[in-house]
C-alpha cells in the first residue's frame, strides 16, 4: 500500500549522506499541542510553511489555494474562487459549496476559529509560520477537526522598531503589496501594524457580447493592528483588529470546455479563452473581526484566555450553466449545448460569531504537566440565494433568506507524563455539546419541490472526543511516536431550493491511528519525518452536488475508510543548496453498500446505474472521495552564491498531485487530470539580507487543466490558475 512512499524515503538516504558536511538546520518549534515545542517532539503528522518558502508563495498575489500540494496530504480548491477556500487533509473534506456548509478540516488563524467557510478565506501576509495538523485533532481543539487543522500564527509585536515592505508586479498587472511596522509605545506596549493589497487586471473576455478583459480581476485588500501589553513577566495582553475587503471576478465558469468522452480540454483552449456568457459575474465581500488574548503567570501554572468576534457580509453572483441561450426553450445557445439558463447568486448579508476560552497550564518540573478549559463558541447568520433571468436581461426572479445559529460549549483536559526518561505518555479527552438552529424564510418566485416539507431544522449533538499517544525516544535526535485520537462534526443542515427539499445529515466521527519516526540527521543538517496512517469516518457527511435534478443533498455514508503514508525531509546538499521535499500517499474508500447519488447530465458515468422512479443513480460503495488525490508531493530547492555585500540566489519550487474526482460518483469528464505546478525565483539580496530584487514565475510550465466542473446540464468546468512572470523588491527596516 505505501510502496511509493518507501521509495520516496529510500531514495532520500543518500541525500541524507551527503549532508553530513553541510549546514545546519534550525529547530522548528511549533503549537500544535496548544505548548511551544519542538516539532519532533509532538507525537502526530505535523507540517510547518514559514520564512521563504511562505514569502515565495505569497508574492505571485494568490489565495489560500496556493497551499494545496505544499505540504503532504494537503489539497485546498474552491468553486467559489478568491472567498471561500475548501481543505482537505488526507482526502478527508467537504465539497459542499453552500454558504453555511461546515469543513472536517478547521482553519484557526491567531489561536480563533474561522468557522464559515468564507471566514477561512482571510488573507496570508504577515505571517510567523503556518501549521497544518493532521488527523483528529478533538481534544485541544475541538468540533469540526476530524480531518485536522490549519493553523495560521501572525507575526507578533516587539518593542524594537522596525518592518519591512514587498513589493511585486507581474503579468495582467498582477500587483501584491505587502508591509508591516513594528514599533515601542512605552511602559511595556508595543505595537505592529502589517497590510496587503493585491490586484490583478481582468484579462478573459466575453465573445458572446464582444467585450475584452471584464473577467477573471480582482482587488484584496486587508488589514491587521496588533497592540502587546506586557509589563513583565507575569502578565501580557495581545489585541488584535483585523479587516479584509475583496471586489472582483466570482468563480469564472467556462460551458463545454471539456472534450466529451474524455478529461481533456477542448483544442485550443487557453486559460485566457473568452467565455460566451449571458449572465453577470461579480464577488465583494467585507471581513471585520478583532481578538484579545491574555495570559497570567503563577509560576508553576499559566492562565489564558482568548477571545474572538468576526463578522462579515459576502455577494457572489454568477453565470453558473458558463454559456448563453436555451436549448430546450428552442433558443439559440452555446457554446456546445445549454439545456436552460442557469445565474444565480449567493449572499451573507449579516454574521457574527463570538468565542471564548479559558485554558490553565500547568508548567511544573516534575514527570506530570497537564492543561484543562473550558470553551464557548456563538453563531448567528443569515445566507441569502438568488435566482436571475439571464434570458430577460438578468432580472431577478428568485429569492430565499435563511437563518443560522450555532452554539457549543466544552470542557477539556490533557496531560503529559515522562514514563521514564526515554518515554512519555500523552493523552486527553473532550466533551462537546452543540446546538444548531436553522430556519428558511418564504421562498420568493419559486416554490420547493415539496411545499410540505420542512424548512426548518434544530439539531443537538454532545460528543466525547480523545486521544492517546506515546514518544520513545531512540536518542537525543531521534523518536518513535504512536497516536490514536478521535474527532467530531455536528449535524448538518442544507436549505431547501427550487430543485431540492432540505436535507439534513447526522454527526460524523473519526478515529485514526498512526506510527512514525521524526529524527535530526548528522548534527542538524537534515530532518526527515516520516508516517503511516489509518482512519475510519463513521456517517461520514457527503454532498451530492449538481446531477441532472441540479439538486444539493446532505447524505450520511455509514463508513469511510483513509490510509496512507507521508514524508516530511529537508536538508542541505551542499553548503548553500537546501532542500525540502514532501511527500504523501492517501487512499480513501467509501464503504456503504446502499449508497447511491443522482448523476451528471451530460458525462459518461463509469459507476454502476440503478434507476428508481424514472430517475437514474449511481452506487458510489467502493468510490473515493471527491478531491482526494492519491499522491501528493512537493519539492523545493534553494542555492546561493556570495557576490559583493549580498548573495546571488535561485529557489524553485514544484507541487504535485495525481488525479482527483470532482463529484462523489466517477465519471470520465469529471475526472480530474493531475497537476504539477512550478515555480522559480531569481535573485540578489544584499546588506545583510536587508534588501532585496527578483524576479519570478508562477506555473512556469503553463499548465492549464480542469480543477473543477458543473455537472447539472454540460460540461462546465473551471480552471487553475494562469502563469505569470514578475519582479519583486523588498526591503527591511
């Protein structure tokens, strides 16, 4: 089963050798286990994506979406563009694309989480380091991370003064803007202040109305204000306000783009091909959100408590069947063949959510140390859908409002114990309650399917989550670990629609196990993480997306099974050529034999058909997940020269993923083709690395393939993101 990633590791031994004369490697600290520690010494899969390996990713002015592939098991996409980011960690997420949609995978930026799925959109800039944390993580961080957590940490205030700013502009003007300043207010206050814009110019016309360059453009903008307090050593204080605004392009959706009877695109597509539609297209949303954290010092033990408020509004709007006109309706239409108009739109007009934790630490010098809190999380939004006639000049004809609340509340409790000086003990243990409330108000120019179905949900879940772990350490640079550990995700609820009644899906649970070794190789110049995996999902929540009822269903599967390998190695090859390479083998499977969902429109289904009540599904027991490569894998080189007072430098970077399934049944059009992106930057730095220019190039290899597609009338899909080459200066202070 993990043949490829026993190779992958086999054939890093003598990368490792050649190390042995080379430089070293600092240590990687991390929080993953809600303590500053070394990351070999945390005994789960645990990646980490600072310094300039993020710097890179960030200045070619991308999203969240430039993280798939960059650590092992990781995949990120979206169908909704710039706003709304999907994760998945070992093949486990959710393709639901409903704006009150919860993720298996949570993203927690600066110890909050962002629950709704536009909240995790919130941009990379100034950022310490990105942790991404695999398997269950329900003892220490709660509901809805079955499938693992991302984690983002800012940059803190110092009471030194000084900054930085990076600046880049590449092709379609494709702008990132970034700094930030750090300076002392006295009397132990100090202060950072850090922002980023990034813009690109449309570059995708329209053919159907003769318009050039009205797609595919953006302005993001955002914000953050962080203020320390820290008298000395006993107290500190940290307040945040952070702010994001994004106007631009919605997910551009691109009719009959891809070849029927096989995953190619259709000759002579390019990623700036016009599309020929007749709806409109355009995304803006606002992100206000603020957090304050404390900490007390009691000596043996420590105090936290963080509290977090975001709020948002969001509008998306889209031509989502991608083409113009109405084949059934005897119309003109195209390109290819539309069966009827499809331009809809969706909306959070209000949202708040609030949370609280409480968190006491013990810091003791004995064989025990434990942690134990408490924690309150509160929701309360309204999602808005619209429907338009794009054959009547794009009026509106369709609307529905909905209300969501959320409340959970935990208690948790972790402890280490050293065993023996060579092996500790880890485990923990959480009790979870959550309510969700959810009505739809009264459709609008439409009614449901079943006008006599419910339109309305109240949903209680209490779950007790925990872990368990051991670390042998083999030497003072090399450990063993074993985990097994459990997560939760409350019940869900999908509204009703004109295509589908509302549907509602129990809670999931997941337990894994995994085996790996983490170990600094000669003195420090190499790390090599290397483990193995097993997970069982238990009523798992699926999404069937689209078909040809167009149709949105929460369905429970009664078994989902993930396995797998992943490989973490960075080292130095010579004195100043560093390498980084990851790796992951991931295979899920759905296991439930009387699980079927409706099929495509216009695709050739490869699954097994049943036909119930003049309606045609396909069985899925046996299929994968949707968006879950098998192999994933990611590579990076670095290598610099002295010239001067500086350096002369080239860094690469590659990622990889096999192919994927966009839907939930397997289909020869919407299979996925794999997509290797790389990217190479050159340049020189000087003054102690306080100034520097390069340029760069982003899919320098142009790949264009499908990442994405709408299943309900053609064959619509969307596409990666287009190459691009630019120049970049940054300077510190």
């Amino acid at each position: 089963m993990h043949k490829r990633l026993w190779i992958v590791a086999a054939a890093a031994m003598p990368v490792l050798v050649w190390a042995q004369e080379e430089g070293q490697l600092e240590e990687v600290t991390v929080t993953a286990e809600r303590r500053a520690e070394n990351i070999r010494d945390v005994p789960s899969s645990v990646s980490t994506v600072k310094g300039e390996d993020l710097a890179v990713l960030s200045t070619g002015g991308q999203d969240l979406r430039v993280l798939a592939g960059r650590t092992p098991s990781l995949n990120v996409e979206s169908s909704f563009g710039r706003a709304y980011p999907r994760f998945y960690i070992r093949g486990y997420g959710n393709g639901d694309f409903r704006l009150n949609a919860s993720q298996p995978v949570s993203l927690i930026y600066d110890d909050v989480v962002q629950e709704n799925p536009i909240l995790k959109g919130f941009p990379i800039f100034d950022l310490d380091q990105i942790e991404v944390l695999r398997g269950p993580q329900g003892t220490l961080f709660g509901r809805n991370t079955p499938g693992g957590v991302v984690k983002f940490d800012s940059v803190k205030p110092t009471p030194e003064l000084g900054g930085y700013v990076n600046v880049s502009d590449a092709t379609y003007n494709t702008m990132n803007v970034e700094g930030a300043v750090n300076f002392a207010l006295g009397n132990g206050w100090s202060a950072r202040v850090s922002g980023l814009y990034q813009h690109r110019d449309d570059y995708v016309g329209n053919a159907l109305t003769n318009q050039k360059d009205i797609y595919e453009g953006y302005d993001d903008r955002a914000a953050r204000v962080q203020v320390l307090y820290e008298p000395g050593e006993n107290f500190s204080a940290l307040f945040n306000a952070h702010v994001r605004s994004l106007d631009g392009t919605a997910r551009l959706f691109r009719a009959n783009i891809i070849e029927p009877g096989t995953n190619d695109l259709i000759d002579g597509f390019k990623a700036d091909s016009p599309v020929f539609a007749d709806g409109q297209n355009r995304q803006d949303l606002t992100i206000k959100g603020g957090n304050v954290r404390l900490r007390w010092n009691f000596g043996e033990y420590a105090l936290y408590s963080i509290t977090g408020y975001e709020s948002m509004d969001a509008y998306s709007r889209g031509d989502i069947d991608g083409g113009y006109g109405c084949g059934f309706c005897g119309l003109p239409n195209g390109p290819g063949f539309i069966p009827f108009p499809s331009e809809t739109a969706d909306g959070i007009p209000t949202l708040g959510q609030f949370t609280e934790e409480l968190r006491l630490e013990s810091k003791l010098d004995g064989q025990l140390n434990w942690q134990a809190g408490v924690y309150y999380f509160d929701e309360d939004y309204d999602t808005e859908a619209f429907g338009y006639d794009s054959l009547a000049g794009g009026v509106q004809n369709q609307y529905l409002r909905s209300n969501q609340t959320n409340t959970a509340w935990a208690l948790f409790a972790s402890a280490n114990y050293q065993v023996a000086p060579a092996f500790e003990l880890r485990a923990g243990i959480r009790y979870t309650h959550d309510d969700k409330d959810f009505k739809s108000g009264a459709p609008q120019g439409y009614t449901f399917p079943d006008p006599n179905a419910p339109t309305s949900a109240s949903l209680s879940d209490s779950n007790v989550s925990w872990d368990l772990s051991g670390t042998w350490s083999v030497n003072d640079a090399v450990n063993v670990y074993a985990r097994f550990a459990t997560g939760f995700r409350g019940a869900s609820v999908q509204p009703a629609s004109a295509f589908g009644n509302q549907s509602v899906a129990d809670p999931e649970t997941n337990a894994a196990v995994e085996v790996g070794v983490k170990a600094d190789l000669f003195d420090k110049r190499a790390k090599l993480f290397f483990n193995v995996y097993h997970y069982q999902v238990k009523n798992q929540q699926l999404t069937a997306v689209g078909g040809a009822s167009n149709a949105v269903r929460l369905l429970n599967a009664d078994k989902t099974i993930g396995e797998g390998a992943e490989l973490d190695l960075q080292a130095y090859l010579a004195p100043r050529l560093l390498m980084t390479l990851g790796a992951s083998y991931n295979k899920t499977e759905i296991d439930d034999p009387n699980i079927s969902v409706g099929t495509c429109f216009a695709c050739t289904v490869t699954d097994p058909l049943i036909t119930v009540g003049g309606a045609t599904f396909a069985r899925i027991d046996g299929n994968p997940l949707p968006q879950a490569p098998q192999v994933i894998t990611n590579l990076t080189l670095r290598y610099g020269v002295p010239v001067g007072n500086g350096e002369v430098f080239a860094y690469t970077d590659w990622s990889y993923r096999s192919k994927v399934n966009f839907f939930l049944y397997e289909s020869t059009e919407f299979t996925g083709k794999p997509l290797t992106e790389g990217g190479l930057r050159v340049g020189y730095d000087w003054n102690q690395e306080k100034y520097e220019v390069a340029a760069f190039g982003r899919n320098i290899t142009n790949e264009v393939v499908a990442t994405g597609a709408i299943d309900f009338d053609n064959l619509t899909g969307f596409i990666n993101e287009p190459r691009i080459f630019g120049v970049q200066f940054k300077a510190k202070f």
